[in-house]
C-alpha cells in the first residue's frame, strides 16, 4: 500500500464542492495503476470463481482503498456498504450529479441576471468569468465558449458604453475578451476624468458667483454703513449749529441786560 498512499497524496479529498476535479483526477490516477478497469471500465464485474476472482480481488481492494482515502470523512459513510468499486464510484457519482444539476441551475440563473450596476469594467468582467468558470466545472460537456460570454458581458454593460459597444461591432477583426474589456476599462478611466473636470468647472463657477454674490453684499452694506454715518453727521453739525444760535441769543441778552443797567445809572 506504500505506492498507493504516495500516488494519491496529492489528490485532495472529496468534498461538497470539488467533485468535477477530483473524479478527473481519481480517474487518470486509477488508470496509472491499472486499476481503472475494475472501477469503470471492463472488470467492473466480478468474476464466478478461479484465479480470475482472486486477481479481480486483489484489484478490487487497491481501488477501494484508493477511493476510501480520498473522501472526506464526512463522505465516507456512503460507499462504506459498497460490494465493488464501481458500485462505490457510481453512487458518489450519482450524488454530485444531482447536487451539480440543482447548483448548477442557480448558477445559470444568476449569470442570466447578473448586471454592471455598480461594479467598475474590471470587476464586472472577474464576476462573468468567474460565473462561466464555475458553470463549466459542473457541466464540462457544454462550456461556456468566449462567444457566449462577450454576449453576456455586453448585455450586462452600463448604458454609458453603448456607442463604444456598436463601434466595436462594426469591426471586420474583433478584439479578445482581454482586448475588449482593456478598451472598455480606458474608456471609463476618460468619463471619470471627464467628469471630474465637469464638476470642477461647476464649483468654479459656483464659487465666483458665491464671490460676486458677496462683494455686492458688501457693497450694499457698505454704502448703508457711509449713510448712516453720513446722517448721524448731519445731525451732529445741525445740533452743534442750534446751540450756537443759541450761545450767540444769550450773548444778545446780556449786551442788552447790561446796556439797561448802564442807562440807569
């Protein structure tokens, strides 16, 4: 069993989600140890009697360590009954075909529905592809070909890239997918920037007419200010007139007071 323990060391156990890889693998590992035959091939059944039965058992138990070994033990419990390898290959087969046609669904469902939103270029293509790559992985006999998911990327694009996407199209020679999301990317790296002149232009302007605003303001308050000033000079040069009216009436008074006391005397 030494050789069987280091051929499938690097195999990584079954679990719920790696069963595409790991049936790949376990197979092409059977088959470098001529054990592929009793598993899936043209031993799977077992032979009446003889020196064909005890081979075909010395077979048999090999590839069933192997699978054992390499299914996480949460697994295990469902080929420990099995008779024969290839009842335990088929009825872990059967399980994650069942599980892969129910993920597998939702995972279409969400690529059909998927949109840009708010996701920049480079991040909406990583989602698409990701969501492609792990459709393939469960149904390997129908990948999703480059073609198919530039549809999807360019249904799902912002409106904002519809005259790049119709240019595009009109192309005698199509870009790559990598080419076509590089031109798609440089083209929002051009509207953030011009945007972002826009809206400096508009709080320039906001602000020199804030500016304006605030110097007719000043003005304004200026001039009431000079006014008042104005007026409260007025006033203090008309009293300061009336008390020397007055002043120069007393005067008269005491020049005529005293002009009658010198007459009378």
């Amino acid at each position: 069993m030494g050789d069987i323990n280091f051929s499938t060391s690097g195999i990584e156990k079954l679990n719920s989600g790696n069963y595409s890889t790991w049936s790949t693998r376990m197979q092409f590992n059977l088959l470098g140890q001529d054990l592929w035959s009793i598993v899936g091939s043209g031993e799977t059944a077992k032979p009446a009697r003889g020196e064909e039965l005890k081979k075909w058992k010395v077979k048999a138990g090999k590839a069933m360590y192997v699978l054992t070994t390499t299914v996480g033990d949460n697994m295990l419990y469902r080929i420990k009954d099995a008779k024969t390898p290839k009842e335990a290959w088929d009825t872990l087969k059967e399980l994650f075909s069942k599980k892969n046609d129910s993920q597998l669904q939702l995972l279409e469902n969400e690529l059909m529905s998927v949109r840009q939103n708010t996701m920049s270029v480079n991040e909406w293509f990583t989602k698409v592809k990701t969501l492609c790559v792990q459709i393939t992985k469960l149904d390997p006999e129908n990948p999703i070909t480059d073609t198919r998911m530039r549809r999807i990327i360019i249904f799902g694009l912002r409106p904002g890239f519809s005259t790049l996407v119709a240019a595009v199209r009109g192309w005698a020679t199509q870009p790559t997918l990598i080419e076509f999301e590089n031109m798609l990317a440089n083209q929002e790296t051009l509207d953030k920037q011009m945007s972002g002149a826009s809206i400096k232009e508009e709080e320039n302007a906001l602000f020199g007419k804030k500016k304006s605003h605030t110097k007719e303001v000043t003005r304004e308050i200026m001039g009431r200010v000079l006014k008042a000033v104005q007026i409260e000079s007025q006033k203090d040069s008309e009293k300061a007139k009336e008390e020397e009216a007055s002043n120069e009436g007393e005067l008269v008074k005491i020049d005529n007071q005293t002009s009658k006391e010198v007459m009378c005397a």
